[in-house]
C-alpha cells in the first residue's frame, strides 16, 4: 500500500502508574507501565518512598546503635543483616568471636533464611493467586517468630548480635525447640510443594517467564536466588566463608533456564539446606562463651572494609571507613541485594503482560526497606 | 386473576428474598469454607461461630458512604451495578427447584435458551463498570471481561447442545423429566458436556482460577475498583448470585434436578420420602462447595491462557461432542 490509512482505534500506550499504593508492589514500590493492550512495553522502577538516610544516620551514631538501624533495612530479615554488620566491624578491628557464638549465628541467620522465604513465597503464590499458600507460609514463619521471641524478645527487629558475639545465650531448652521446628519446616515444605510445584496453573504462569540468562543476570549485578536461577554458582556461604558455614555440609541448588519457575525451586531447595545447616550445628553446637574481647569503647582503629554475607535475598555488603578518632564510622555504606536485583525488574517485565509484572516483582523478592534504606 | 398475578407474584416475592439471604449466607460459607482450607478460624466474633457476620456485612455496607468517582460517567457509572445484579435474578425465573409448579415461577419452552441469553448480560455489567469508572484498572478489567466472555461463552452454549441434543427439549422442567425417563443422570450420558459446563461456569461468575477481572492482586480489584458502599455489594451480590445460577443450571442439566439418586432403581424408592427441593438444594450446595474449594487452592490463569483454553481446547471439544452426540442419537 502506498499509504497507511490512518488508524480507525486511538492506538496510543498506555501508561499506568502500579504502586506506591498497590496490593502486589510489596510495599511502597512504584512502577510506572507503558502498555500496549496488556503488554508491557517498558517499565519505569521508582524507589525512595521510604528512604529513612540509614547510611547517613549511622554515620552518627556509635557503632553498638548502628546495629538496631541495621534492623531497619531488610525487616523481614533482621537478624542477617545485625550478622553482616557485627562481622564487618569484627574484622576492622580483627576482633575474634568465639566459636559458640559463631555456631549461635548461624542457626539465628538461617532460621531467619526461613522466615524469609516463607515470607516471600507466601506473597509471590498470593501475586499468582494461589491465597492458601500465604496462610501457610504465614504459619510456619510464625513458628520462626517464636523462636527468636525466645531467644531475644523481639519478633521482627530483633537487635540479636553485638560486636563480638551476641547479647544473650540461648535460653534452656532453645535448642529442642528449634529442631522440633526443623521437624515440622521439613514436612510443611512438601505441603507448600503439593500446591505449587507440580499444579498446571502454577507451572504455566511461572515457566518461562521473566527468563533472564546467566551473562545477563551477571551483568545487572543480580545476587542471591534471581543470580542462581541462571546457573551461577555465587553463594557468599561457600565462596567467602563467614560466621560457621565453613564447618557445615550443605548444597548450593542451582537453576537451568532461568525463569520464575526455577527460582521458585531453588528457594525451596534452600529451605531444606538451612534447616540441614541448623541440624548440623545444633547437634555440634560447642560449649563457651559467647562474646569475643571486645574493649569497653568500641573505636576501630583507621581504616576501612568491605564485608558480604548471604543474606536471603543475596549478596548483603557494608563498606565502613573508620577515621580512628571518633565513636562514630566515618563512611557507612550498605550494599543491599534487594536494590541490585530490583535492577533486573526492567528487562524482566518487559514483553510481559500485566499478570506477569506482579509475579516478576515478587520472583526477584526484594524488600523495599531494604532498596531504599 | 389470582392464578394468573397474586400467586407468581408471591412466588416470585419469596424466592427473590430467598437467593438474597442465602446469598449473604454465602459470603459467609466462602469465608468460613476458605478459613478451614487455610487453617483459620474464619469470623468468630459476630454471634455464635460468626453466624451473624453474614447480616453484620450488609449492614456495614449500607452504611457507607457511597462515593462517586469524580468525571466518571455517573449514569453507567450506577447502571452497571444493577446491570449485573438483575440478570443473575431473572434467571431463576425458569430454574425448577422441584417437579411441582409450586417450585418454579414459570416453565417456559425455551428455558435454557433464555438462562444463556439472560446470564451473558451480566457481563455488561462489568464491561461498564471498568468504562464508567473512568479509571485505568478497572478499564483493563472491562477489557479482559470482554475477552473472556468470548472465550468461554461459545464454548459453553455449544456444549449445551449437546444436552438439548440428548434430552431433545429446551425446556429446564421437560430436561429433569427426560432424564427422570432415562432414569439416568445426564452427567453419566454427558461427562465431557458436564466438565466443560462446570469450566464455563467458573469463568462466567468471575471465580478463580477464572478471576482475571477482579485480580486484587494484579488490577487492585479490577473493575470495582471505585466502588464502594452499596453499589459495591451489588457487584458482590452479583458475583454470588451468579454462582447459585450456575450451581443451579448444572444441578438441573446434569445432576437430575429435584431427582433422588438414581431414578430408575425401585430398591431406593424409600428415599421419595425426601422432597426433592431437598435433593436440589443439596446437589448445588456441592457445587458452591467445589466454587469456594477451588479458589481456595488454585492460582490465577492469565487472561491470555484462558483464552487459549477457551478457544484451543473448549470449542473444539465442545464441538466433536455435539457431532458424536449427534451420532449416537441417530444410531440408536
């Protein structure tokens, strides 16, 4: 044809505004859609609605406060991140933490690994629809909760460790408590499975979409289950070591194709290993103190470090400067995996439909606290 | 004069009243069906067990304030509530709850033509309501309610002729009375046509896995998005009400209707005790169970699956049982 008849429909985009306020945002995250039809045609990621400057208070606050700020970010998950920041002011001033409370630290992050994901694949079957599994999840978190209300008396901000060790020994009788838990985790995991993993909806909405190969998940800087999914052996638990997992046997699952679905089944697959690594230092759980020599004044001499653990959604880093004369870090700098993978929500969507926008946003899990800290 | 007005009238009085308090009844059962699949309790606090949170709701509902959207076309806008609600009513008008006359408003010879005419209006409703609300999530609702009814309402009005075909009459009386002659249920004569109904059905109340219109968790509720109060409940009403249709129409097309179990065998004649308004009430109280099941444990298709299901794989099915249907009919 010599020329295009003019269009008889309006065939512009659409734009729609998901978020702050939306039930699937998990939070206070915004998403701005350009669609064609139902089609996303590109996706705008905005952030900041609950930025509280964390980074910038810590800086000054002394480094035993910074540790309940620390609470703040990935609230779901408090008690991996107080793990990540004790230990990086432990190795600035190369304090050593007695192996008790290595061990203690351990159990606490991986069960807090749990409550995590019961959290997330709660939310995420909810996104896809699939409400009882949230309920269920809901239930066995609860039981986590309890746990750490035992042990610290808080049950979502926990302020559980100290430069050096930890507060408190476990109370009398934690221990049984918790492995009846492993017990009970083991057999509710196949229940989340008889729901989801081989249920044809689950598989149609989840299989091949969000599908984002391992050169391109490395290259946005994914970490965590979203990096694995592609079939990157990163764990920070293997690579780098930290707290007791070097004394623990447990497998890192790793994805083929990279879709929703295969990071659904590594996360569950990581629910079996935590409660593998918290059996195992139960039953090796040594005897001693749990605070390491630690001066009365904590005032790391100058300089500055990098530190990372395996937090639930990834790899969870700070960068602390100490300038060696103030109570105070000089530089405080989070490197939080929720915002790295929240990177990956832009191409993800992207061709998608409406439907998939929610189950991609819950499949790379992020925790706004925590993105926007 | 009484024959002809006082006495439908009544009859119609007391069944419009009917399906509404057990339609608040079964906010509650859904509430309670989907507590005990969660490990819940459900409501407990509104009298005994929660039984009264089904009279407590309304209540609230009416109650509040009823807010219109501003430049939001305010005549569809109101239109579109009562759009969906009066059809999911008028169909009971030929729903037989027993063989007697007293159990039926009227038995016209057109029956189940008239039930899929009247309920593929109410999706007008909803097609309105996503427009009128002058908003972007319940547009998209409209848009997907308006895929979905072609997907899934070819599908279903062919599979029910094969059941026109089977009983030869369109009359939803004449069709529980062919198979009281069969003295056979038509869901043993027609279980690809039952499958596909109860499917159809699923997708024609708007339930899950089928609920891409009110996906709360993708369109924030879709197409009643800017309701509130009132006209909110209507749309809820609606939606029950509707499943007490479809409940209804698949209890009468393959469940027997008001027939005992297994009509032909003289051994049972001792359960005719049971009036058979009880037998129906029971059959579809299954129905509404499986409904309330099934969204307590499926996800949500996308809208572009159940398309692909209604097209790809209803309509063909639907029609090789209307030719084998067809066929046997001949043959035998």
């Amino acid at each position: 044809m010599a020329s295009e008849a003019a269009p008889i429909f309006d065939t512009d985009e659409l734009v729609l505004n998901m978020g702050p306020q939306h039930p699937s945002t998990h939070g206070v995250l915004r998403v701005v859609l350009r669609l064609d039809g139902e089609r996303v045609v590109d996706a705008d990621v905005v952030i900041g609605y609950i930025h509280r400057g964390i980074e910038k208070l810590s800086e000054n606050r002394d480094w035993t406060q910074i540790i309940l700020l620390t609470d703040r970010m990935d609230y779901v998950a408090a008690a991996t991140n107080n793990l990540g920041y004790c230990e990086t002011v432990e190795k600035l001033m190369e304090v050593e933490v007695p192996r008790r409370a290595r061990y203690l630290r351990t159990i606490l992050a991986e069960l807090q690994r749990i409550a995590s994901h019961c959290l997330w694949l709660g939310t995420h079957a909810m996104d896809i629809g699939a409400m009882t599994v949230f309920l269920y999840a809901f239930r066995e978190r609860e039981l986590i909760l309890d746990l750490f209300e035992d042990y610290c008396g808080a049950r979502l901000t926990y302020n559980s460790m100290r430069i050096g060790g930890l507060p408190l020994d476990i109370p009398a009788g934690w221990d049984t408590k918790a492995r009846a838990f492993c017990d009970v985790m083991e057999v509710k995991i196949s229940e989340y499975e008889e729901l989801l993993t081989n249920n044809r909806i689950w598989l149609q909405r989840t299989r091949e979409i969000g599908v984002i190969s391992a050169a391109d998940a490395i290259g946005l800087g994914l970490c965590g289950p979203p990096l694995r999914g592609s079939g990157v052996f990163r764990d920070v638990r293997k690579d780098e070591p930290y707290a007791a997992y070097d004394e623990f046997e447990f497998d890192v699952p790793l994805g083929t194709k990279g879709d929703t679905y295969d990071r659904y089944l590594i996360r569950l697959e990581e629910f079996r290993q935590s409660i593998r690594i918290i059996r195992q230092a139960l039953d090796g759980l040594p005897e001693g103190p749990i605070m390491g020599k630690v001066p009365r004044l904590i005032k790391p001499k100058a300089g500055e470090t990098y530190h990372a653990i395996e937090s639930p959604k990834g790899e969870l880093g700070y960068f602390i400067v100490s300038d060696g004369r103030s109570t105070n870090p000089y530089r405080f700098r989070v490197r939080p995996p929720s915002f790295c993978n929240l990177q990956g929500l832009r191409p993800l969507v992207i061709g998608h439909l409406v439907a998939d926008v929610v189950a991609l946003i819950g499949t790379i899990d992020v925790v706004i606290g925590e993105v926007d800290r | 004069m009484i024959e002809t007005v006082v006495i439908p009238l009544l009859k119609i009085a007391v069944l419009l009243n009917a399906i509404l308090v057990s339609v608040t009844f079964m906010t509650l059962l859904e509430r309670k069906v989907i507590a005990w699949a969660q490990s819940r309790l459900g409501p407990m606090r509104v009298g005994p067990y929660g039984v009264l949170q089904a009279i407590a709701d309304p209540i609230k509902l009416i109650l509040k304030e009823d807010i219109t959207p501003a430049r939001c076309d305010r005549m569809m806008f109101t239109l579109a509530p009562i759009l969906s609600l009066v059809p999911a009513l008028v169909v009971f008008s030929v729903v037989p709850f027993g063989g007697d006359a007293l159990f039926y408003i009227t038995d016209i010879n057109v029956g189940l033509l008239f039930v899929i005419s009247v309920t593929s209006i109410g999706v007008y409703g909803i097609i309105l309501a996503g427009w009128a609300s002058n908003s972007k999530y319940p547009l998209l609702a409209g848009l997907r309610a308006s895929a979905q009814l072609i997907s899934y309402e070819i599908a279903v009005t062919m599979t029910l002729v094969s059941v026109i075909l089977t009983a030869g009459t369109l009359s939803m009386v004449g069709i529980v009375e062919s198979q009281q002659e069969a003295g056979l249920w038509y869901g043993f004569v027609q279980p690809v046509a039952f499958v596909l109904v109860l499917i159809g059905g699923l997708a024609e109340t708007n339930r899950a896995p089928f609920d891409m219109p009110e996906a709360e968790q993708e369109l924030t509720g879709g197409f009643h998005t800017e309701y509130s109060g009132m006209r909110f409940a209507l749309f809820f009403l609606a939606e029950y009400a509707n499943m007490i249709v479809i409940s209804a129409v698949v209890t009468v097309l393959f469940w027997g209707g008001w027939l005992r179990p297994f009509p032909s065998v003289d051994a049972l004649v001792f359960l005719d005790f049971i009036p058979g308004w009880t037998w129906f009430f029971a059959k579809m109280f299954v129905f509404l169970y499986l409904f309330i099941w099934i969204r307590a444990t499926l996800p949500r298709y996308r809208y572009d699956q159940l398309m692909r299901i209604g097209w790809k794989v209803l309509i063909p099915i639907a029609i090789v049982n209307i030719v084998v249907t067809g066929i046997v009919k001949v043959v035998l």
